[in-house]
C-alpha cells in the first residue's frame, strides 16, 4: 500500500500541467515581408553568439516562429525566404524569466546572397505574460557597489521589495515583497531549488553565489506564473555563467579598513577603543572552451577574510563585592554595609558564612568600567572589544557540453562548494575563547539536460542536490555557576550539528504549435534534516 500511495504521488505530481521554473527563457514572432504580409516557409537560425549553439524554425501559414525553452543570454537571429535577402538581426539579449517578442521584416525582394542587418533588443518588461519583475543581467552585478560584494542588495532596488536589514557577517537578512512573508520566497540557481530550509531567511540561496559568477537573475515581485514557484513571495531566478568560446577571466580584490569610521558614544565614556573592521573580498574567475563550439568550461573561487572587533557588556561584581562586602539602601535612602563577619555572626543562622569559593569566583571577573548597567550597589558594568574574525572560501564550478553538432542534446554540470568559519558569539570576558563559532560546509551541485526533439517540441530535465551543513560550537563542559544579577563567568554555549539534504528532479516539455502553446511538467522535492 505504501509503495502504490508513492507511485500515485509521483504520476500525480508528473502529470500536472505546471512546469517548474528552470531559469529559461523564450523567443517568438512574426515574419513578414516588406508590405506587411506574412511570411510562410521562412527558415529561421537563432545563434547564441558565446558558443555557436543553433537552434531553427520554420514560420508557418501564419508567419509565426518560436524557440521555447531558451538559455538566457546573447543571441543573433537571420532569415532567410525564397524571394527575399536574408535579414540578419544582431544584438539580441534574451532575459531569465522573462519571454521575448521580435518580429522579422523583409526589407526588399532580392537574392539569399544578400544580406541585411538590423539591431533589435528584447524588452525588460515582459509582455507575454502578467508578471512583474526585473531582470538583472552581467553588468549591474558586476559594475554597482555592493555591502561585502552581496548580490542580493539590487533585491532592494525594486518595487515591491521591502529590505529591513542584514547583518552581513552571518548572512542573516529580513525583508518581504508585497506583503508576503520572509519565508515565502522561492530562490532557484539553474533551475534547482536552493532554498535556506533552516531559518527560511528573506532572499537568502543556501549556495553562496559571487559577483562574478552570477550572469544574470530575475526577481518576479508578483504574478508569477506557474511554473515559478509555490509561495505568494518573491521568485528569484539565477543563472551561474557559463565559458564561451572566447578565453576570458577576472582577478580582483576588494579592501574596506576603519581609517575613517568612528567610535561609539558609550565606547569613548568606558574609555573602550574604536572596534576595528578590516574586510578584505578576493577572487579569481576564468572561461573558455575546452572544445570549441561544443565543450566550455567557467571557474570561479572567492574568498573572504574579515578582521572584526565586536563590542560586549557585561555585568559583573564591583570592589567590595569582590570581597564579600554587601551594600545595601535603607528605608531613609542611606547605604548600608554587611562585612563577611557581619553576615556570619548576625545574618547566616548556622555561622557559615560566606563560602571561600563564591569569593574566589568574583574575584576572578574584572573590575567594572561603567555604570549604564547592574544595580550600582553591589554591581555595575564591564565593557570590553574582542576579535570576531571570520572566513569565507567559495567555489564555483560549470560545465557545459553540446552533445551533437546539430544542437539537439545540450548537457552542463554545475557544482557549489563553500567552507565558512564565523566567530560568531564574542568571548565571555578577555582572554577567554570565543564563546561560539559557525561553521558552514553547504554544497551542491545541478544536472541538466535539454533534447530539442525538434524545433516546436522541446524537453528540458535537471537534477539537483542540495545539502546544507551548519555546525555551531561551545565550550560549556561542565555544570554552570550562575549568581543572580550577575553575567556568568564562563560561557554556557552548547554545540549544534545539522544536516539539511535536498534532492529536486524536474522535467518539463514544451511543444508548439502556431498560435498555441502547451507545457507539461513536474517537480520532486525529497528533503530531511540530521542533527
């Protein structure tokens, strides 16, 4: 029973007509000759002019022609008909998500032999359907600052989008579009979900992706279609660059010091010095063919150091205290003072008094430094900077493969791997160890492959696996020692250890036929979590 109740879910899931989104695109139009009527037999070639793949059609009784099921990117297009000089329209840039129109028009009757060139773009707003969004290609990502070069800050530029926040040294991030909640988000890199399943994060991809590695992504902010997504928030498309077949390649590095930051209010009455934050953003990315016009390659590795002081209060014991001297207020508002033999003799009905190793353990915390915490009697604060640093390292690798010359079997492989080490809780006191450390070990990689069975009937099927690791660690070994009204002298931090695997198979296929459009397709997700 349980194996026929799997069985139904998967035909069920398979067989409805929705397709996920895989970060494709889609061109169409009408051919025309130079006094407005159609077309019919044109022959049209769509090129992609990064890696010579082809796709061709054939408009139909109506003029009509269709690619569906595009990779995003750079394209030229030529037609040619019988009677007619081949019209070539360069300069063509077809947008993640985002379906385009261009239509052909004959200039003059003449022979194949002559050629025309025209320059078309596609548009930024869709018009094929009624979603709202922008796309973002290669040069904002690239060219626009960025806080500690973060991709998701051009999220906060569009309608929609309200951004409350981040704090960029653990990548946490707030905000919501159109109302929707933090977690309704839907974030896809090549088609595979790269959703953060743990804290469900606002615009947050489990798999870090870098500047220079991202080629272009679309935010659709409302009315996605079916085959975006399955939340009210934002869906989030990104497509990993792939090599061409030009060798090309980047080297950078990024530096911000505290040469010009200022210190905090209360750190200058504690006599604290300015906390320092010295980041520094480095990389490397190369392309290019293995084999040209059908094997490329795209590597890219980034890393980050961050020299970080944090700052940190606490409360701890004053001078007498330290020494078993209490001080209390009287009715009339006087001080008052119990001395340890005072408290032995008068107050302490079995003449204990105070034990030897309480004093020894608030003997063992600093002197206090302020007085904007603890009750100023017995108590009051301690504020101290301490290291935080952190450690990033990204890796980012893509293959692309054209299986055949007639451009009928497309293959890429695409890998993410990131190694994070985050001193996440501050110290206890100076001199101790971080109290917390975050460590990050998420991988992933995605499988796709597309047949053009042929130019109307096109079949797309990726694989992703997705695997988050997240590590916190601690150094509570032992039973705590708490006094009321007083910071602990050791950190009671405890270690946690979590495994988030995600497996996604999606298939869809798309055919066309004139005016009308039919696209069946599925998705599976099976994830779990370990810890």
């Amino acid at each position: 029973m349980k194996r026929f109740a799997i069985v139904t879910w998967l035909l069920l899931t398979f067989s409805g007509l929705n397709l996920f989104g895989q970060a494709l695109t889609s061109l169409s139009g009408t051919v025309k000759d130079p006094s407005g009527a159609v077309v019919p037999g044109a022959s049209v070639t769509l090129t992609s002019v990064l890696t010579g793949a082809q796709r061709q059609d054939t408009s139909d009784s109506a003029g009509r022609y269709s690619f569906p099921q595009l990779q995003p990117g750079k394209y030229k297009m030529s037609a040619i008909a019988e009677g007619f000089s081949e019209q070539v329209i360069n300069s063509i840039e077809l947008l993640v998500n985002t379906p385009a129109t261009i239509n052909i028009s004959f200039e003059k009757i003449g022979t194949v032999a002559e050629v025309i060139s025209v320059s078309a773009e596609a548009l930024q707003v869709s018009t094929e359907d009624a979603s709202l969004g922008n796309a973002i290609g290669n040069r904002p990502i690239t060219q626009l600052p960025f806080e500690a070069r973060n991709v998701v800050g051009l999220l906060a530029l569009q309608p929609g989008v309200s951004y409350f926040g981040e704090n960029v040294a653990d990548d946490f991030r707030s905000g919501a579009v159109n109302g929707g909640k933090s977690d309704q988000s839907n974030i896809v890199l090549d088609g595979v979900d790269v959703n953060e399943q743990q804290d469900r994060n606002a615009f947050t991809s489990v798999l870090r992706v870098t500047l220079d590695s991202v080629e272009e992504f679309r935010t659709t902010t409302s009315n996605a279609n079916a085959d975006q997504g399955r939340g009210p928030g934002a869906q989030v498309s990104l497509i990993t660059k792939s090599g061409t077949n030009d060798l090309h390649g980047s080297l950078y590095e990024y530096h911000r010091n505290t040469a010009t930051s200022a210190n905090s209010f209360f750190n200058n009455m504690a006599g604290v010095e300015r906390q320092k934050l010295i980041r520094n953003v480095f990389g490397a990315s190369a392309g290019g063919p293995i084999k040209k016009n059908r094997v490329f390659f795209f590597l890219n590795y980034e890393g980050r150091r961050d020299a970080i002081e944090s700052p940190a209060l606490r409360i701890v014991p004053n001078a007498l205290y330290r020494q078993g001297i209490f001080t209390y207020k009287r009715t009339d508002g006087s001080l008052g003072q119990l001395t340890p033999s005072q408290i032995k003799n008068d107050v302490d009905p079995l003449h204990i008094g105070p034990s030897p190793a309480v004093l020894e353990l608030l003997q063992s915390y600093p002197l206090p430094n302020t007085d904007v915490v603890g009750d100023l009697l017995n108590t009051a604060g301690f504020r101290f900077k301490t290291s935080t640093p952190l450690r990033y390292n990204t890796y980012i690798a893509k293959f692309d493969a054209q299986l055949d010359a007639s451009g009928k079997h497309m293959l890429f492989w695409r890998g993410n791997l990131q190694n994070d080490n985050d001193a996440l809780g501050v110290p206890q006191f100076p001199g101790d160890p971080a109290s917390s450390v975050a460590l990050a070990n998420n991988k992933g990689y995605a499988i796709g492959y597309t047949w053009v069975a042929r130019s109307a009937l096109i079949n797309n099927f990726h694989y992703g696996f997705t695997r988050e690791g997240a590590q916190t660690t601690g150094i509570q070994t032992q039973a705590a020692v708490t006094l009321r009204d007083i910071d602990a002298r050791n950190a009671l931090t405890r270690g946690l250890t979590q495994i988030i695997p995600v497996h996604t198979i999606t298939d869809d296929v798309a055919w066309t036929h004139g005016a009308h459009s039919v696209a069946v397709g599925g998705i599976v997700r099976l994830f779990g979590i370990t810890g």
